[in-house]
C-alpha cells in the first residue's frame, strides 16, 4: 500500500471518519483512492490530492512523505483566538467549515 494512503487512512482515523466520508466530504469518487490503494492507479491527481490536503490542513509533501511534519496552523490560530486561548480541534474544525461556507456563498455569487 502507497505511504501516501496509510497517511491518509491515518488522517481519516485522527478525525474519526473513514475514507468513504473523505471521499465524500471532498467530493471525491471513492473508486480513486480504491484503485489507488490497489495499484491500480499509480498516482493520485494534483486536484484530488490538494483537496484532500486542504480538508485534514495538511501540507501535499505530508501526504507523499516528502516531510514528516504536518502543516502548523499555530501562527494561524493565535491571530484568530488571541495567544491565551486554548483551541480545541472542534473549535479549529468549525473556522474551517465557516472558510468553507464563505467561499462557497462567494463562489456561488459569480
């Protein structure tokens, strides 16, 4: 199995979701990442792969194994909570769903 797909799957399980969710979430057909973790498909595409990153926060060098260090989101989340919140990953999850709202009403207005 790819270590970009053990990534993923371990991503899936930190957010207690599985892959078909994901696929859901991100609008991705599940036969892509399937076919992928097979071996039947050699790669993921830029586009599936960027989504994917985006959804978890995570940078695409993290999902190929390029680095072992996922995005830091902490300068981010000091300049939204203030330095002496603590933010918890349900409140961090709910920004991110209201960034997602925000581009998809503008998205929607064009």
């Amino acid at each position: 199995m790819p270590l970009t797909y053990e990534r993923i799957e371990s991503l899936c399980k930190e957010k207690g979701i599985n892959v078909t969710a994901l696929c859901t979430n991100c609008g991705i057909p599940r036969a892509s990442l399937s076919d992928y973790k097979s071996g039947r498909k050699k790669t993921l595409s830029a586009k599936t792969l960027s989504l994917i990153a985006d959804y978890f926060g995570v940078s695409v060098d993290f999902l190929y194994g390029k680095t072992d260090n996922q995005k830091d989101n902490t300068a981010l989340k000091v300049a939204l909570f203030g330095g002496d919140s603590v933010v918890t990953d349900e409140m961090w999850d709910e920004v991110k769903r209201y960034a997602e709202y925000i581009k998809e009403r503008e998205n929607g207005n064009k």
